[in-house]
C-alpha cells in the first residue's frame, strides 16, 4: 500500500505530466516540422471546400437549440441507469421501484414535450405568442429629481 | 369587571363608522356618531370612576396574554389608578369639548368625515396609552397617537407647508420612539418584564443610584421618548410647524393631550426616576431650559396661533422641570390646568381667526373686543390663567412647581420666575394686539356660532376654577408622594408679582406708548431678529442633520458606492483587458459584470471575515 | 452495505407533502399538455388543493416527528413550521397570480407546476438534514424560479431579469457547492449532525473549516439577498412580473433563512466564533444598503426589492443572536414577513395591470379616494412593513431586537432599530401619495379586485393583524420548535 501523499497520487501526478508532454509534443512537432505557407488561398477557411459565404454567426432557428438540450436531459438520465445496474443485485425490489418511479417521471417530461409539440420540426405552435410588447428596458435607479412636490 | 375596555372603543368605534361609511353620510349623522362617541366614553369614565372610588390602590383589568416569550409575559390589561383617573377625565372631558366645537370650526371645511374618524382615532390611541398597564401597550397608544398627529397635521394636504410639517412631526417623533423602544428592551433586561406594576415593585427595592447606572440609563431612554412627544429641548421643532393643522387639532393634541403625554410617562415611571438622581436632573434642566427659550421666542412672533405653540413649549418645560425637581404630581397638575387654559386659548384663538376669514397674523388684528366680545372674554380669562393671576387655575399649579424648584435649587426657582413674567408679557401682547386699538384688518369679524363659544365658556370656568378646586397634588399622593416645597407665601408672592409686571409691562408697550416695541426692535436689532428667526434652529438642524442624511443617501450610497465604486471598479480593471472585453461588452449587460464582480468582491470579503475571526484564534 | 434499503410507512409518511406535491406537480404538467388551448385557470385550483394536501401531510407529519431515509431528512418543529410557510407562500401566490395571468393571456398549467416544483424545492431544503439534500432542494426551488422570473417571454423586462437571475443565481451556488466539497474533504460526511460531532473534536484545520462554512454562508447569503450579495435583488423584482416577484421575495428566502439557521447553528456551532461577527456585518450592511438605497426609488417594485433586502438584514440580526430566542425570532419574523410582502405585491400585481403600466410610487395617487378597500389593505400591510404595533411587523421586529439584546449585541440592536426609523420614511411615502394626492390618470378605470386576488389581500392584512394582535398564534410554537441540535 503507498502510504505518503506523493505515493498515493503518482499515477495522477504521471497522467497529468503524460497528458501535458503529449500535447506539447503534437503542436510542438507540427510548428517546427511543418511549412508555413501564407496566401489568400490557405487563409479561407475550408481551404479545400466550398468558398464561404456570409457571415459564421447567423442566427438558427431556436428548434436546433431546443433539441440539443432535450437530447443532453435524456442523455444524462440515460447514464443514470448504468451505475442503478451495476447495484441492481444488491439493492433488490428497492431499486427497481425506484427506478420505476424515475422512469415514469421522465416518461411523464417526454410525454409533456411531445404534446407541446417540441419535437415536431415543422410545428407552428412554437412561435411565441403575441403580447403587449414593452421595449421599454429596466431603468437603473432613477436620477433622483428635486424633492418631491405635493400636488397644489 | 368594569369593562375598561368600552373606553377606548367607543372612539373606534366611531372612527370605524365615520372612516368606511362616513363619505355618504350628512354632517349631522357624522357629528353624532364623533361627537357621541366621545361623550360615551367620558360617561363610562365616569361611571367606572364612581364604581372605583375611592380608588387608593390600582385596578388591573387582563383581558389576555398578548405575548408571550421565553420568561416574558406581556398581558393585553388595562388599569386605572389615581394619576390614570386624573388623565382619563382631562383626555375625554376637553376631547368632548373640542369635539364639539371642531363641528363648528370644520362646518365649512372638505374631508368633514376624514377630520373627525381622524379625531376619534387619535382618541382611541390616547385612551390606550393612559389606561394602558405596560410599557408595551402604552407604546402601542404612543405610536398610534404619533400617526392620528401626522395625519390631522397634514390634513390640509393640499398645502405644502402642512404636508411637510406632518412629516416633520413624524420624522422627529421617531427619533423619540427610538429611545423609548431601546429603554423597553433595557427594562426587560433589566427587570424581566414591562408590566407597570412589576417593574416599579422591583425598582422600589433598589437604593438610587448615585453613579450613573443601568436605571439612569434606562430613564435618561425614556426621557428622548419624552423629549419628542413633548417637544422638548433638542426636538421642539415640530410643534410650532405642526400648526399647520386645523385648530381644533391644535387645540385637542398639541396642546391638552397628546404632547403631555410626555409628562405622563414621565410621572408614571416615577419609581424608576427616583432612583437615578442624575436622571432627574436632566429631566429638571431640559424643562428649565426649554420653559426660557420658547418663552424668548414667543416674545416676537406675530403669528398668533405661532405665539401660543411657543407657549404650550415654554409650559411644557415648565412640567418638565416640576417632574425633574420630584414634584411629579405638580408636574400633572400643571397639564390639568395647562389643559383647560391652553385648549381655551388655542379654541379662542380659532375663534379669532374664523372671525378674521383665517388671518392669523396679529398686525393685520386689533380693536375686534367689540366685534367678537364673548371670544375676547374667555381668552382674557385664559390669558390672566397662563400668567398666574390669582386664584386662576395656572397660579396654583405653577406655583407649586416652583415651590418644588426652590426646594432644589433657588436658581431654578428664579429663571421660573422671569420665564413666568415673560410668559405673562407675551400673552397678554396677543390679547392686546388682538383685541385694543383700530382694526387693522379687511375682513368683516363677527362672533361665532353657539356651537363654538359654548365649549369655549366651559372651559373658561374650569379655567378660572381649575385650580382652586381640584388639589390634584393632595389627590394623587397616595402615587405619587410630593417632596419638599413647602409653600411660602413671600415665594409666591414674588412669583405672582412677575406675572403682573409681565402684563404691565405689555400693557405699557402695545397699549399706552406703542413706540415702544418698534424701538426697542430697532435697537437691539440682532437679538430681535434672532428671537425672531427661533434662534435659527431649524436652519441648523437643516444644514447639520437633514442635509448630509439626504446627500449622504443620495451622493455617497447611490453615486458613491453604485456608481462610483463599482462601475469604476469595473471601468478601472476594465481597461486593461479592454480589448477583450470590448467584444464581450457589445453582446452582454455592463450591469451584469458590475454584479458578478461585486459578488466575487463580497465572498472575498467574507472569506476575509472568517479568516480573520478563525485565525484570531 | 446494508442489504435492505426499503424504508418503512413512517418515513414516507414523514416525507408526505413532497411527494404529494410532486405528483401534483407532474398532473398538472401532463394536464397542460392534455388539454390544448382551453382555459387553464381549473389547473390553478387543482393546483391550490395539492398545496393543500400537502400542507396538511405537513401538519400531520409533525405528530410523528423523526428522521427518514437514512437521515436525510429530518421532520422536527422547525421544519414543520417553514414547510407550512414554503407552502403557504405557494398558495398566496398563486391566488395572486391567476387573475394577472388570465390579463397577460398566459394562463397556463406550465406556471402551476413550476410554482409546484419550486414549493418542493422550498419545502425539501425546510426538512433537509443533509448537505446534498439542501443543495438539490435550493437548486430544485431556484431553476423553478429562474424559469418563473422569465415567464412572460416576449416581455424583455421579464427576458433580462430572468437572465440576471440565472446567471448570478448558479454562479451563487457553484460556491455553495464548493463548500460542501470541501466540508466533505474535512469531515468526512455530509449529515448536518456528524459534521457537527466531527468539528466539535476540534482536529479539523480552523482556518479550513472557516473557509468551507464562508463559501456556503456565500450560496446561502446569495438566496436571502444579503449583502454584499443582494445586488441581483433589485434588478430581478422590478423585471419580473409582480406575482413572481412576490412569490421570490418570500418562499425562496424563508426557506434559505431556514437552511442558513440549521446548518450555522447546527454543523457550525462550535465554530460560532469565527461567523458570528461576519454574520454581525453583513446583517448591518443588508440593512443599511436595503434602507437607505429604497429612499431613492420611485418604482414600486424596486423600493419594496431594497425593503425586501433590508427585512433580510433584520432576519440576520436574529439569526446573529444565535440563540434559541433568535430562531423564534427568525421563524416568526418571516411568517409575518411573507405575510406583508406578499399582501404588499398583490396590491401591486392589481395596480399595475396588463403590461405593468403603472407601477411607480406616484401612480398610487388619490388612491384613498377611488378604491378604499384597497388603500385599506395597503395601509395596513404598509403599517406592519414600518413596524407600527399591533401588527404582525411589529412583534417580528420587537422579537428580533429581543433576541439580540438578550445575545448582548446591543450595537446591532441599536443600529437596527435607526434603521427601522429610516424605513417609515420611504413607506409613508406611499400613504402620502395614497392619502394626500389627487387622484391621477393611473387611478381612473380601476379594474375591479379579482375574487382570488381579493381572497389573498384579505388573508395576508387579516394574517398581518392576527399576527400583531395574538402573535401567541405562532410564537408558541415556534418557541417551542426552536431548539435546534441541542
């Protein structure tokens, strides 16, 4: 058994070194070894693509967004069930309730989304609803005026 | 049971009735129910009172536990003793009487309803504060009687100045409350609980303190509560503002009421005075100076409601230095008869103003004791009252304060003296200005209605009698034992003689060489003119306390520290990485990096905090 | 390992309004899907009565008070008492919301269940005896709240104030986190009572301990609004709708106030040297900057944001005391709290209308005249904010200045109590204007008082006044349940 600090954390401590000499290594290697060549040509950025157009920060339809984040919710749930089981055995009837309960409330969640039509792509209820829009932002604290006069 | 309870409620009750319903009711319908309400109360008043008699030991009614915390017990009781008695018939007896007249004074006046629920809610709180049988429960009245003050000063909101004047009252009144909520708390540590009785059976088992100590302190608390209700000596100021009000307000809460309660609670912390010397004579010399000052200032003032709410000062100090030198029951009687012959002049002097069309400076007065005689005879008898004329009701009651001062110290007694001769001077220079001579004046005067001048009568005879008839010292020593002052008839006379040469010397002035005051005035022009200008107080008050406060929210608290420190924080620590945050600025709130900042700022600071007292260890 | 985890009938019971209201919760959600474009104001009731069956498991599990799940819960008095607030709040909340929504046409099952989702939040870090289980509760109720301060969407004062909520709320919690990491490290557990055992040895490093209790007093601070860390407070009230606004001054702090007191009087005791005077500190500066910086405001919600902040410097003032009286004081101060600032924003949410038009301190002109039953309610919720007696504000602050005398910080007393003096100022402000002002164009066609939001101005003044008349209501029992880890 290491007993010092310094034994207990070497493999750390060498992955670390391992992980830092590697990438050294690779941009070192490609800086020094490789050939610099500056034009117009190698400046673009799909040098051996189609030219680009306009501009790289457009604005996506917010669908892309929303997909992405429900696809990181299931994900993660999704792990959720691997360390459940590996201690499936152990925890017997507990556990399966348990992630009976789990699963029903993600069922319940997707259930919500699919009829709020957040998977449909071509959905037209996502667009927000018109209200009474206010452009108006937030004042800061207001400049304070002279004192207050009562109404004569 | 007597149902102690019946006597504040029948006010609310009314104040209940006229504040939701009033709107739609017709004047009669309003003046019965404000009218009747406190007529109702000051017969259970005395009802319970002839039930009690003779009243030598104080009845305790305890309705239920209000609180209850840890060892502290705060019941919601009531309870009556002599001094309490004395306070209940002055409070319903001339609120009835004011009551009565404010429906002719207020006949032509907006918010009618508004001015009496205002009334009988400032009724209720006072009746709270004098039965009350705990600190907590006379705070309660206390604060209450504070807002039915702001509100009925304000009440002719339209006004700038009265506006202002309610939230000056306010504003200065809290600085009271504020040493009379921290001398609660003192007390409860102190003695463990707020309960009248308690405290003073703990307290009179306690030698007095010849060093300052915990009881000095907690009445030297109570005495800033004092101070301001009272408008004493620093926190005079909002009593001569606050006659912004309708007169009868003048009359029924600057005047008779709400500013001695003061004086009361003064009187009935009694035991707990007694047993801080140093206490007492605070208590002496903030009365004694106050009396001199407000009484120098009434000399000038050509306001005549301004003269009188100097005088009300000047008589409140004198209450003061009557509890200050140990005649606490002096000190009371002087608000007995205080109140009829000051709530008599403050009504004659409505009267006066309602015959002028609402003018209130006395130079544009003069020749009216033709045109309004019965006015001019109640006021002349409250005037001869005030300045200790015997046997009116003011001579018995000064006289025993400065007997009691005399037994103190014999300066005190003669700064009383020349105060008193002064006193006489300035009232009586109202008198004059107001009724002798041509009239100056573009109105037509005319007296008025019976409805006013009756109550004015009353309290004409109460004041003429007052004092002679009730012995208020005799009545209250089973509470309040009276100490020292033996009568001395050279004393008295001496202090009577100052009060006839004080109207001699106004007679001389504005009646027979009036070139008089204008000479003088030009030859000791800088003192006039200071009288004149109240010792420039307010303006003092304005640039040393009013003014940083209001700057120091505004420049240090709001430029300074939002703007000043953090965004410069930011700005400062932003230009160096300006040219990163340049782009980040276009896309993301400046605000939000000022918050994230002052956060970090914060946690630093708190980890800092826990270093400090941890590593201190 | 312990071979069986099944827990028993009495710890599911003690854990009751949690699950009830989970379940509620997701109904609720899956309702709003079901039911399209219909009028959704039935899912607002079926709403209330989950509050309510919740409240009442609360209630009921308080006879059987105990720990559940292997002591990640515990159900004492204190818990009980600040469920039943947490849930409370919920309720008033949404009878104050339901008309506003209706009038901003976004009635819908989505802000229910949020609300639902953030009382169990609330109601979780109230019973939570463990650090985690504070940490998911406090996260549970915040991102329920983040969602609340940005719900109307095409509102921008609603988008930016949910932003700034967002942002400064998770980088707020990223630090209580942090603590609770390394609280962990040094002690080995995260049970509020084994911690406290651990530290009493005395063997772990002081300066460390220090640091860990300083991050978490950071998150927790951050929740309560205490400076230094109140700045979002302001912003975040004023952009939000008026409901919302009330419902995040009051359910989320209680429950902090509830957390900051079990962990710092429970784990942290013996280390009360250390925080107790930064505890001193921030209560005078949150009390400072929450009076003085509301002089200033004009707009409504802002001023009650800064008044919020300083009743938050009050609630520390006791929480400072560290005493058994102080958590009496703490428990009653924000009951009566809740009460008046909730009851403060619904006549706020009515004033303001679709569109939040009028929501200046001016608006509030001639008000008396036109509608006296609303000037009524106000007058009295303001009164009890001031601290005037008979009103619950009054025995809240009375109790807390107790509290702190009796802990001899008679400076802290005394500073508080200048500070209450201050506060009437900018309150009265608002009865003058009531009071003494013509009306103007804010207060010509009033809308009538919706019945559910008239219910809840009703039960917040009536609540103010029972509280100030009989404050015996809930002291005796908060006294009671405020010996904690003793």
């Amino acid at each position: 058994m290491p007993t010092t600090l310094l034994e207990r954390y070497f493999p750390v401590v060498l992955q670390a070194i391992l992980a830092f000499a590697i990438g050294t290594l690779l941009i070192g290697a490609s800086a020094i070894l490789g050939k610099r060549v500056r034009n117009a040509v190698k400046n673009t950025a799909y040098e051996c693509g189609m030219t680009p157009y306009g501009t790289a920060k457009e604005r996506f339809s917010v669908k892309f967004y929303l997909v992405a984040m429900l696809f990181i919710l299931f994900d993660i749930e999704a792990i959720f069930l691997y360390p459940w089981a590996v201690v499936f055995r152990d925890l017997k009837m507990f556990a399966f309730f348990e992630m009976l309960v789990f699963v029903i409330l993600i069922l319940a969640g997707f259930f919500y989304i699919y009829k709020k039509g957040a998977l449909d792509w071509t959905a037209e209820e996502l667009k927000p609803v018109q209200h009474k829009i206010h452009v108006d932002l937030m004042p800061a604290d207001p400049v304070p005026s002279e004192k207050v006069t009562h109404a004569a | 049971m007597h149902s102690l309870w019946l006597i504040p409620i029948f006010p609310l009750v009314g104040f209940l009735i006229n504040g939701m319903l009033g709107r739609r009711f017709s004047k009669t319908v309003i003046n019965t129910v404000a009218v009747g309400s406190v007529v109702l109360s000051f017969l259970w008043v005395l009802k319970a009172l002839s039930a009690l008699a003779p009243l030598n030991e104080t009845y305790v009614e305890h309705y239920f536990t209000w609180i209850s915390s840890g060892t502290l017990d705060i019941g919601f009781d009531f309870a009556i003793d002599r001094l309490t008695m004395v306070m209940l018939l002055v409070v319903t007896g001339i609120g009835s009487l004011i009551h009565v007249y404010a429906t002719g004074y207020m006949a032509h006046e907006g918010g009618y309803y508004r001015f009496f629920a205002y009334l009988n809610l400032f009724m209720f709180f006072m009746l709270t504060l004098v039965l009350a049988a705990n600190y907590v429960l006379l705070f309660v009245g206390w604060e209450g009687v504070g807002l039915c003050s702001y509100l009925l000063i304000g009440f002719y909101f339209l006004k700038k100045s009265a506006s202002d004047a309610g939230k000056k009252a306010f504003i200065v009144n809290r600085i009271g409350d504020f040493g009379f909520s921290l001398a609660m708390f003192l007390i409860v540590i102190s003695f463990g609980t707020l309960d009248f009785q308690k405290v003073f059976a703990k307290a009179s088992t306690i030698s007095p303190e010849v060093q300052y100590g915990s009881i000095t302190t907690i009445c030297l608390l109570l005495l800033v509560g004092a101070i301001g209700k009272s408008a004493q000596i620093p926190l005079y100021v909002w009593l001569p503002d606050a006659m912004e009000g309708p007169t009868p307000v003048s009359a029924l809460i600057h005047a008779a009421t709400m500013v001695t309660a003061g004086v009361y609670m003064i009187a009935r912390s009694a035991t707990l005075f007694e047993r801080a010397p140093i206490a007492m004579d605070v208590v002496a010399y903030i009365g004694l100076a106050t009396a001199v000052m407000a009484a120098t200032i009434g000399l000038v003032q050509n306001d005549i409601k301004k003269v009188y709410a100097y005088s009300t000062v000047s008589q409140l100090g004198y209450m003061f230095l009557g509890c200050g030198v140990g005649a606490f029951s002096a000190g009371i009687w002087h608000v007995v008869t205080h109140a009829f012959f000051k709530a008599l002049l403050f009504l004659g002097a409505g009267s006066v103003i309602h015959a002028c069309a609402g003018e209130q400076d006395m130079q544009k007065m003069g020749g009216l004791m033709k045109k309004i005689p019965i006015t001019f005879a109640v006021l002349f008898i409250a005037a001869m009252a005030i300045a200790g004329v015997p046997p009116l009701s003011g001579h018995y009651s000064k006289d025993a304060i400065l007997m009691a001062a005399h037994a103190r110290a014999p300066w005190m007694y003669w700064v009383g003296v020349v105060t008193a001769g002064m006193t006489a001077f300035y009232v009586f220079r109202s008198i004059f200005l107001t009724f002798f001579g041509e009239y100056r004046g573009k109105a037509h005067p005319h007296e008025s209605p019976a409805v006013m001048w009756v109550p004015l009568a009353v309290l004409a005879v109460l004041s003429l009698i007052g004092g002679y008839a009730f012995n208020i010292p005799e009545f209250l020593s089973p509470v309040l034992p009276m100490h020292g002052g033996v009568h001395d008839e050279s004393l008295a006379t001496i202090a009577t003689a100052a009060g006839l040469a004080g109207i001699l010397l106004a007679a001389i002035c504005y009646l027979f060489v009036p070139s008089i005051p204008g000479a003088l005035a030009s030859a000791f022009a800088p003192i006039y003119q200071t009288l004149y200008d109240k010792y420039y107080v307010d303006e003092l008050y304005n640039v040393s306390i009013v003014k940083p406060i209001a700057n120091g929210s505004r420049e240090i608290l709001w430029k300074g520290a939002d703007v000043g420190v953090f965004d410069a924080l930011v700005n400062g620590a932003g230009t160096t990485s300006m040219a990163l945050g340049g782009l980040l600025r276009k896309m993301q709130s400046g605000n939000l990096r000022t918050y994230a900042s002052w956060v970090l700022i914060g946690i630093l600071l708190v980890m800092g905090g826990f270093a400090v007292y941890g590593g201190a260890k | 390992m312990p071979a069986n985890f099944m827990p028993s009938a009495a710890e599911y019971f003690r854990f009751a309004p949690e699950i009830i209201l989970t379940i509620v919760g997701t109904l609720v959600m899956i309702l709003e899907a079901m039911t399209g474009d219909r009028d959704k104001s039935s899912l607002g009731y079926v709403s209330l009565l989950g509050l309510a069956a919740a409240m009442a498991a609360a209630v009921a599990a308080n006879n059987d008070p105990g720990l559940a799940f292997q002591s990640m819960i515990i159900v004492d008095g204190f818990a009980t008492f600040f469920r039943v607030l947490v849930l409370g709040v919920g309720m008033l909340t949404i009878l104050v919301s339901t008309n506003y929504l209706s009038e901003a046409k976004a009635n819908s099952g989505d802000f229910y269940a949020l609300i639902l989702f953030s009382v169990v939040g609330q109601s979780l870090m109230a019973c939570a005896n463990e650090l985690i289980m504070i940490f998911i509760g406090i996260e549970i109720s915040s991102i329920a709240s983040y969602i609340l301060a940005g719900y109307l969407r095409d509102d921008r004062r609603n988008n930016e104030s949910a932003l700034k909520y967002f942002l400064m709320g998770s980088f707020a919690t990223a630090f209580l986190l942090y603590g609770v990491a390394w609280i962990y490290g040094l002690t080995g557990s995260t049970n509020l009572g084994e911690i406290r055992t651990v530290l009493s040895h005395g063997t772990a490093p002081t300066a460390m301990v220090g640091i860990s209790a300083a991050l978490m007093l950071v998150g927790l601070a951050f929740k309560v609004s205490a400076a230094p860390f109140q700045v979002w407070a302001p912003d975040v009230y004023q952009g939000s709708s008026a409901p919302i606004s009330a419902f995040m001054s009051a359910g989320p702090k209680a429950a902090a106030f509830a957390v900051m007191v079990r962990v710092f009087y429970t784990s942290f005791d013996s280390i009360s040297n250390q925080w107790e005077p930064v505890f001193w500190i921030m209560s005078l500066a949150t009390m400072v900057i929450g009076n003085f910086a509301a002089l200033q405001q004009r707009n409504i919600k802002r001023m009650l944001a800064y008044s919020s902040i300083a009743h938050a410097g009050y609630v520390m003032v006791a929480v400072t005391s560290h005493s058994a009286v102080g958590t009496a004081a703490v428990m009653f101060y924000l009951a009566s709290y809740c009460l008046m600032n909730i009851g403060a924003f619904a006549v706020v949410t009515w004033m303001a209308r679709d569109g939040e038009k009028f929501v200046e301190v001016d608006d509030f002109s001639g008000l008396a005249q036109k509608q006296p039953f609303v000037t009524a309610i106000l007058t009295v919720l303001i009164l009890s904010l001031v601290g005037v007696p008979l009103t619950g504000g009054f025995f809240g602050k009375f109790l807390v200045f107790k509290a702190a005398i009796d802990s001899h910080l008679m400076w802290l007393a005394i500073l508080g109590l200048l500070n209450s003096a201050v506060a009437a100022y900018y309150y009265l402000r608002v009865l003058v204007v009531m009071y003494f002002r013509e009306p103007g164009a804010s207060t010509v066609n009033l809308p009538p008082v919706a019945g559910t939001l008239r219910v809840a101005m009703l039960v917040t003044t009536l609540g103010t006044i029972a509280l100030g008349i009989f404050p015996g209501l809930i002291l005796g029992f908060a006294t009671q349940s405020s010996t904690l880890g003793k």
